[in-house]
C-alpha cells in the first residue's frame, strides 16, 4: 500500500491539445478511487502518466511521497489491468497468475500457495488448467485481476476493465473487485466512463471534463452536492432535471419563481447564503433530481413544495414509475458536456419524476409533484457554479 500525488500533472501535445490540464489530487494508503468522465475527458492519459507509458508536460507524480520522473514503468511498482484482459494465450490460467512471481523468483512452493489463495477468491479453483480461449469473458477477466494483484503492488491501475462483459456480469465484477480490493489493500484508480461504476465502486469519486478536474468527494458528496451543472447533470441516472428560474427573496426567506409557479428554498446550515442575495432578483438554473419529485397522493412530503404540470409520458418500470411531465417553465438549454445536449420534445419543458409504482397518474392528466425544498440545487446561469 502507497499514497499518490498528482501534484498540477499537464499533458499537452505539438499541435496545442491539452490532453490534461494541471490536474492535482492525492490518495490515501488503500484508498479506491474512480476517475469519471466522458470520452476525451483526459483520464486514461492521467492513467498513462502513472504508469510512466506517456511523459508529462509537466507536473509531477508522487508514489508514497517519492517522485516518479525519470523511473521506467516496470520499476513503479505498479499493476495495470486493461479493457482486453492482454493474458498470455499460450500459458493456463495457473501460469498467467503465476507469472509475476516467477519473474520475481520465488520459490515454486510459495507461488503454487499464493496462485491458489488467489484463485480461490476469485472462485478460479477448477478453471487453473485452462487455457485463456476456453474461459468466458468473466472468466479472462478474474484471471487478469488475479495476475495484477497476485504481486502485491504499491499501486493498481484499472483502465475500463470491464466495458467487454455484457450488463449482468459487470454487475458481478464490480463487487469481486471490490471486495479483492478490500481484501489486498492496494491503492487503486479505477477509470470508467460509466457513472454508477464509479458511484458504486470508489471511496471517492474524481470527475474529469475536458481535461481539468470538476469535482472530488465521495459518491453521496458528488451526487448530493454538485460543484456545477457538468458535475450535476453527468452524475446521476435519470439525469438532474434542470430549468431556469427566478431568486427572490423576501427578508430572510428565499424562494425561486419557476415559469408563474414559486417554490420555498431551504439551505442547509453552512450553506454560502451570501452568494444566494447577491443572487435577488437574477436569472438562476434551478436542479431537482427525479427520484425526489414525488406524488403526494401516494407518498405524502410534509412540508414539501409542490410544482404542477400535465403527464405527458407514463413508464411502469416495475420498481418504480417515470413520468414525463409538461411544466410551466423556461427550459435549460446550456450545453455542459461534448456528448450531451438538451433534448426538446414538442418544444415543452418536461421535468422526469420517478414516482412509487402505485401512482395513478395517467398521461393527459394534470398533476402536482411535491418535492423537499432542501433538495432543490440553485446553480449561476452564466458561470455554471453552484449557489448552494
């Protein structure tokens, strides 16, 4: 186990691009983190540059307080596992964990012992005399996490590891990593471009965007407190549902006028109420998340707000019911993100609420959402950042 550093790390390239942009964080000894974001956002470079296979611009990094500059990847003491698994097709399971140790020159007893610890967490026991193409895809992949981990390292590097396996068994290996990880200790950075990957998986979450880091916390400081409208609407599924709005504020009350609606607005206690008055009477962008938008009817919000709109789409999903709702209210069109943009259906404003399945609301009809004041998001229309 190691701390790191990325102490202002920038990645730039002859014809200008800056790849990665002064991004600085650290890790704790053990510590998992999930480095997120969109295609192109920078965080496989950030990856490479850890393990020495790119050089820096500039910036440094830092494992266990030692500077890296200058030290060959195998020297890092570093393992990488990949989106293709890259095992060695000729050699058995048994031999590809094995491997490490033999470059490492223990001795055979001690590296049948450790293959086989590791085998039996990742359940390979009765698959170590077979050779890669015969194993599935889950399979290949157990076989190459138990190769990284087998040799202990300061550090473990994961690059998309599981973006080949179909939905269920990612489901499955993100908790055997997990739990592995646990069980070794290894700092870990984990680099997905899939959101609940990362909320699931780290101990904190890093969201990159277009080379420069947004925003760093922990899975429920990342989705409950967004930084700024990228972070909000990228994490998060369904997405936050955003619109503009109004801050008006009357005495020591605030309150936000959406489309000739007004809702109350609650902040927590140590909220930066004085970014919220030099706000009065300004354009804002107004976040609520779809899962707290609820029917009342069905589940009551004591002392909650209430919105109004008509139903537009209905989805039973089982679980949980997705409502489309028409609301009076000016649409957030800003782009936040190269893949994601607005989507204007019949040029309505709709709000998503995923509501209890026993709701009745039906698609025509005119209903009223209530929601926690507490949880609305207030972000400044021209600067994206949070108010709150």
């Amino acid at each position: 186990m190691a701390t790191l550093e990325l102490d202002r790390l920038t990645k730039s390239f002859g014809d200008g691009f800056v790849a990665l942009d002064s991004l600085s964080l650290s890790l704790a000894s053990g510590e998992f983190l999930a480095l997120v974001g969109p295609s192109g956002c920078g965080k496989s470079t950030a990856l490479r540059l850890v393990a020495g296979l790119e050089t820096a611009s500039s910036g440094e990094v830092r494992l266990a307080g030692k500077p890296l500059t200058g030290v060959a990847p195998r020297d890092r003491d570093m393992s990488m596992v990949f989106q293709n698994y890259a095992l060695y097709p000729q050699m058995t399971v048994f031999q590809n964990i094995e491997f490490p140790l033999k470059l490492r020159k223990m001795p055979k007893d001690k590296r049948v012992a450790e293959v086989h610890r590791v085998a039996e967490l990742l359940q390979l026991m009765t698959q170590l005399e077979k050779k890669p193409a015969q194993l599935s895809g889950g399979q290949r992949q157990r076989v190459a996490m138990g190769r990284a981990l087998i040799r202990q390292p300061q550090l473990s590097l994961m690059d998309e590891p599981l973006s080949n396996l179909d939905a269920q068994l990612r489901v499955q290996m993100r908790g055997d990593i997990r739990a592995l990880q646990r069980e070794f200790r290894t700092t870990t950075v984990y680099v997905t471009h899939d959101q609940t990957e990362a909320m699931t998986m780290g101990d904190r979450v890093a969201v990159l965007r277009d080379g420069r880091l947004q925003q760093m916390g922990s899975p429920e400081e990342v989705f409950g407190r967004p930084k700024n409208l990228f972070v909000a609407r990228f994490i998060g599924s369904p997405s936050m549902n955003l619109v503009y709005g109004q801050l008006e504020q009357s005495g020591e009350e605030n309150s936000l006028r959406i489309g000739s609606q007004s809702i109350k607005l609650i902040t927590q206690p140590g909220n930066q109420s004085g970014r919220l008055r030099s706000h009065a009477g300004r354009r804002v962008v107004v976040g609520i998340r779809p899962h707290y938008l609820k029917d009342p009817i069905v589940t009551p919000v004591p002392n909650g707000e209430v919105i109004q709109g008509v139903v537009r789409l209905r989805e039973s999903l089982g679980t949980e019911t997705v409502l489309h709702i028409a609301v009076d209210a000016e649409r957030f069109g800003g782009k936040t993100s190269s893949e994601s943009e607005e989507v204007t259906l019949a040029n309505e404003t709709r709000l998503i609420a995923c509501v209890d399945p026993a709701s009745r609301a039906q698609e025509g009809e005119t209903v009223r959402l209530a929601m926690e004041p507490s949880r609305l998001h207030v972000f400044d229309a021209e600067t994206e950042e949070s108010l709150l």
